[in-house]
C-alpha cells in the first residue's frame, strides 16, 4: 500500500464540498497528523485523516456525501435527503432491528426503520478519535461502532459481545433540504409519539445549544410496565402538531432521575393545558356572539352575556384539572397502568413528612367499576401528591439555603464510560 501526500492544503482541496457545508469543520494539523477538528461542531471528537491512498478515498467520498448536523448524533445524506441517527450496534436477535412505520407529520408522510448502518457512516466511525477523556454528547455515539470493525483485535470477552451484532442507525427519508430548526421540532414530536406507543423506545436526542447534552433516560424498568399502549407498535402514525412547549416539558420529565422532580414536570404538562382549558359548550357559546353579522353593533344585552359566560370561567385549578382529565385522558388507557400494580394503587400510601395518600381503587377493583367512579378520585390524588411535593421541596430549601453557602460539595471527575460497557 502506498502512501500519499496528505499535506493540509492538498487536504482541503479535496474536502471542498464537505468543508463548504459544514464550516464549522477545519483540516489542522494535530500532533504531526492531520485531522478534521469540530465535526458536528464538537470539540470532542476528531476525524483523523488516514495516510494510506485506499483509506483516504474511501473516507473522502463519505465526507463529501454528508453534512453533521450538530444538534443531532446524526449524518444527512444528501443525495438521497435521508437523515441516519447514530444508534448502536444490535443484536441480530433484536426486535428495533426490524423496525418500519410510517410517520405522518403537517401533511407529510415520513418513511422510518432501524437498518444496518451506512457505510458512510462506518467510514467516519472507523477514523474518529476522542479529543478528550469525556463527551457530553458521547461522542456522537461513535465508539461502538468504531470497536466493531476492529473486533480480532480487541479482548476476548469484546470479541464475544460484538459476534451476534449489526452496527445499526435509524433512517428517516425524505427529509428534503435540511433545516435544523425544524428537524429539532420534528424530533420532538417523534419523541413524544414513539413513547407513547412504545414506553421504553429509544428516542432522537437533540443536543442544546452550545453542544451541553441532552442527557439520557431515567433507566426505569421494563418490568411491571406497559410497554405497547396499544398491545403493539402501529406501521403508520399520524402525528398532530403539539404545543413546543409541552413537547419541552415531557422531554426535561423523560431525561430527569429525580421520581420526585419528574412528577412535577409531567403534573406540569396537565397544569399548563387545564390553564388554557375552555370547556366545549362555552367556546361555543361565545363564537355564536362573536361570529354574528351585526357583532359590531353589539348591545349591551350581547356584553352582558359575554360578561356571564367569563366569569363562569373562575374555576379553581382543581376544578380545571378534573376537567382537563375528563375530557383529554382514557380511563381504560390509565387502568392498564393502574391494573399491573392494583395491590400498590388499592392500599394506602405513606410519603415522607407525614404525607399520605387514601386507596386510588378498590380492592378487586375492575375496569369497569374503575371507568365508574376514576373522577374526581384521580384528580384528587394527583392534586395532593403535587402540593405535597412542593411543599417539601420548598421546606428542604429553606432548611438547608445557610448550609449550601458554606459548605460547597467538591467536584469530582466524571468518568466516561463507553455505550456497550453497560448492556
């Protein structure tokens, strides 16, 4: 194999279309070897620029093929206007490895599937290197995949773990020219779709601007859960736009560890919509004043009742909670939940400070007893369990505020630890 000359400028020049869509990129010299320093615009990882002819064409064609988007641990093909989410290496045995379904989203209608990965993809994977010891973005995943193909020369017990496994990524397509702004907000209501049929489904992480991460999920249990909403994953979902704001809060519940904290993120999400809830019949009510012909010579008798129909509205927060509940949420959707645990829901529960919590149902409760009597009981609880836990938060505050003033925890160092240590 011969060597070639792999000076920065002859570099560059090749690189052209890759540097022209991702400026964020540079060719610099590193320690005596040239490398492309800030792919994704991050400052942990580098592509290294191999010296063998057959290794650098190979790796040029990927480069130049693709742009890092960097808010996503993803490549953008552009000839083929297909998005690839770095994932990881899945066993062959693995059900996401089969995984196909239609995403339809404002009108558009997106195919979706777990694959093996590109060989793009694989090429950048095989030339990256860290640029430091940690990633707060994991280095776009890429240690993995950067493993496998060098398998015969990794420990016995690594050569084991990776013998059943594809290196795999999901593929979104067509995406069209990429627009990061809106593949942020497609993201978050794929997150938000994927998870409500599959509980436990890997999701797009979206890394913030500047590059802090996104960290990863809360490593519940897919034990004594349901997984499926709806005994299984559909082949076509139909996405209506949600709130951004919404999409926000789920996405800071699903990466929080705290059980307590997370509560309050998804208490807030019904909090929000019971604040804006306008029950049906008093939406009606004012269109029919608003909409008529002669609206703008409005008599006092037409104010009067828009005054009435307003200040119906002061419900307490209570009130529009139960509400919001009653007309937004399945009591036959929330028994699932409740049935895999009923000898937890059905026995009192004790919290700290003092707090506790009546039986949420019966004992030998039933769904259909349970869709009978589920309001106002649900609401209730909920509404306690959140006061309760504002409370105690805002108590610890206040008791230990002096303390954190004088008595800093030390800093220590956060250990990286590669993806497939842990699986």
């Amino acid at each position: 194999m011969s060597k070639v000359d792999h000076t920065q400028s002859l570099w560059n020049e090749r690189l052209g279309p890759f540097l022209q869509d991702n400026p964020y990129c540079s060719v610099e010299r590193i320690g005596g070897a040239l490398a492309i320093v800030r792919p994704w615009n991050d400052s942990s990882l580098v592509i290294r620029l191999p010296a063998i002819a057959t290794e650098q064409e190979e790796l040029i064609r990927a480069l130049n093929a693709v742009h890092l988007p960097p808010r996503f641990t993803a490549i953008c093909h552009r000839a083929t206007t297909q998005i690839e989410f770095i994932y990881f290496p899945l066993k062959t045995s693995d059900s996401e490895l089969h995984r196909k379904f239609q995403f339809v989203f404002r009108g558009r209608a997106y195919q979706c599937s777990f694959a093996p990965s590109s060989s793009q993809l694989l090429s950048i994977a095989r030339n990256f290197r860290p640029a430091r010891p940690s990633s707060e973005t994991e280095f776009r995943n890429l240690p993995p995949f950067r493993d496998f193909q060098r398998t015969p020369s990794l420990p016995k017990g690594l050569q084991q773990f990776f013998s059943d496994r594809v290196p795999t990524s999901f593929f979104v397509e067509p995406i069209g020219v990429f627009d990061e702004e809106q593949m942020v907000d497609f993201a978050l209501h794929m997150n938000f779709y994927v998870r409500y049929f599959d509980r436990d489904g890997p999701t797009i992480v979206v890394h913030d601007v500047p590059l802090d991460v996104t960290q990863g999920n809360s490593g519940n249990s897919k034990h004594d859960r349901n997984i499926y909403i709806s005994g299984g994953f559909p082949s076509v979902i139909s996405a209506r736009e949600t709130n951004p704001a919404l999409l926000r809060i789920l996405r800071a519940a699903e990466n929080e560890d705290s059980p307590r904290v997370k509560y309050l993120y998804y208490y807030q999400v019904t909090e929000y919509c019971s604040f804006y809830f306008i029950d049906k019949d008093v939406r009606d009510d004012i269109r029919k004043i608003l909409t008529r012909p002669d609206i703008v010579e409005a008599k006092d008798t037409d104010v009067g009742r828009l005054i009435d129909i307003i200040s119906n509205l002061k419900a307490t927060d209570k009130d529009k909670l139960q509400r919001v509940i009653e007309t937004r949420c399945d009591p036959h959707v929330v028994w699932k939940e409740l049935a895999i645990k009923s000898d937890y829901f059905s026995s009192t529960v004790d919290f700290d400070g003092g707090f506790s919590t009546p039986p949420l149902i019966p004992k030998g409760c039933t769904e259909e007893s349970f869709c009978a009597i589920w309001l106002p009981k649900l609401s209730d609880v909920l509404y306690k369990i959140r006061n309760a836990l504002v409370s105690n938060i805002i108590n610890k505050r206040n008791l230990f505020s002096s303390c954190l003033d004088v008595q800093r925890p030390s800093s220590t160092q956060r250990v990286q630890d590669a993806h497939y240590a842990h699986q």
